[in-house]
C-alpha cells in the first residue's frame, strides 16, 4: 500500500553550519536522505546569508529548482535562468545617512548590487582595510568586489544590503546603533560565517528576511506556513524558524537560537539533517 504525502510539504534549509560542514561539503548521507524526502514529495529550497553566487553551487550539487533565497532574503533568483525574481531596496534616505555613520565609526561598509551577471557582488570605497577583519574577508573574496571610490556619497541605485565586519561587540554596539537610529527601517542582526574569524553586522529593509523569502516561494506553491520546515543554526534563520510549521536548530546553534526552536537536531558535523528528513516522513509528518 503506497503511503501517505508528508505533511511538511517545503523543506527550507540555511546552508552554513547547517547543510554543509567546515569543509563545505555534503555528507553522503545528507544526500541520500534529503533524495529520499524529494522522492516522497518534500520540496527543499536553500534560504542562506550567502550571495548568489556562492548559494548556486550548493543548488546545482542538490539539483534544485526552487528559487534561491540568498542574502538572508533581500535577493531571490532562479538557479536555472539567473532571473532575479526579489530584490529589495534600502531608501536612499535611509542609506546615505546610514553610510555616513558607519563610516564616522571607523567602518568600512560593503554594500551588495544584483550584480551576479557581471562578475562582481560587492562595492566597496576603498581596497585597504582598516581591519583585520575586512582584511581577511577581502583576501578571500578579492574577484567578487568592485572598488567605486564614490560609494558613500553616490551608492548604485539597486544596493539591496549590505554589512559591516569587525569584533563581536564592535558589530552588537554598532548593530543597536542602527536600530535606535532608524526605527522600523531596518532589519540588523550579528552573524560570524564560519568562513571568517570576524564577526558581521548585516544590514538590510526592514521586512526581509529569510522567513519573507521562504513565504514567496512558498506562495508559488501555494503552501502555507504550517505545512513548511525550517532548519537553521543562527540568529539570521530566527524569523523563519519560529514562524514556520516546524522550526528545526541544529544542535551546534547559540542556546537562544536552540531555545527558540520547535526542535533541536544534532550537530552539522554529525548530519543532524538526517533527523530532520526521518521527522518529516515519519506519519503525519512526525516520525
């Protein structure tokens, strides 16, 4: 007797300490499992920090078609056709006084364009940093950055985020900064890539976020909130694991991150998706 479709119809999975290890690889058995959930009818989609250009090649290692939500939501693409399908806008009246500040701080801030077509996915004022932090950043994304001399004064018109890198505290002060400074304009939050030793404060329109992208395609689908899982590991994955059907941290998240969660997974250095995927096919949807 066949069985029954999974309740959780849209598995919607972060990348970075969640999908992926140090390394940047798949475990065999994650890829195996999340196979096995496509096969009885899960969708998966991949809604991460990363830009674009660095999301797609986890995309096309799974064979996925659904759009790609990158940047912690301000931009959402086709990893088929490269269509950009979202993009959000922060104010130019917003921006330039943004800009300003950060740079009388000391700061140097990098802002994103939909730039993936032409090679590049930052600008940046100037090519020497004032950090280690940037410093190492820089280093390791030197042919994804485009040096406009006149960024903080004449930003690109499409800038849809952007960030800012130095120490913990410096990137929590700052990122309060912001928020008391531009209430109800942005959405700020303090993430450390495993990627960097430095910490970043990610600044992008209030109302986007990973979970406003899991919402547009699941529109598409025309799923709703209760019928999709997340599965996250830091402060950027909160809005979609706390308002989707079922919000999975992976065991090696912070504690609030965990705490908030519906349910916590093992660590992404022991697959801790594998749960996730035996959760999901289990009868209605809970193993």
């Amino acid at each position: 007797m066949p069985s029954s479709p999974p309740f959780y119809r849209l598995l919607a999975l972060d990348i970075d300490g969640t999908l992926v290890d140090l390394g940047d690889k798949i475990g065999e058995r994650t890829l195996a499992a999340l196979a096995k959930a496509q096969a009885r009818g899960v969708e998966i989609m991949l809604c991460t920090g990363r830009r674009y250009s660095r999301a797609l090649p986890i995309a096309r290692r799974l064979n996925l078609h659904l759009p790609l939500v990158t940047a912690s939501g301000a931009l959402i693409k086709s990893p088929a056709t490269h269509e950009t399908l979202f993009q959000a806008q922060i104010r130019p009246a917003v921006l330039l006084p943004l800009l300003a500040y950060v740079h009388d701080r000391g700061f140097q801030p990098i802002l994103y364009t939909d730039s993936f077509g032409l090679g590049y996915d930052f600008h940046l004022a100037e090519a020497r940093a004032k950090s280690p932090e940037l410093a190492e950043f820089l280093s390791l994304n030197a042919d994804s950055i485009r040096l406009s001399p006149d960024l903080m004064t004449s930003p690109p018109a499409d800038v849809f985020a952007g960030f800012v890198m130095g120490t913990a505290d410096e990137m929590r002060d700052l990122a309060a900064n912001l928020e008391r400074l531009w209430p109800g304009e942005l959405y700020v939050h303090v993430i450390r890539s495993p990627r960097y030793f430095g910490y970043m404060c990610e600044i992008a329109p209030a109302g986007v976020s990973k979970w406003s992208g899991v919402q547009y395609v699941a529109r598409q689908l025309q799923l709703s909130p209760a019928q999709i899982c997340a599965v996250g590991d830091d402060v950027n994955d909160l809005p979609m694991l706390t308002q989707a059907g079922l919000g999975v941290a992976m065991g090696n998240a912070p504690p609030d991150v965990r705490a908030q969660a519906s349910r916590v997974t093992g660590k992404n250095t022991d697959e801790g998706l594998l749960q996730v995927v035996d959760w999901l096919l289990g009868e209605g949807g809970f193993a």
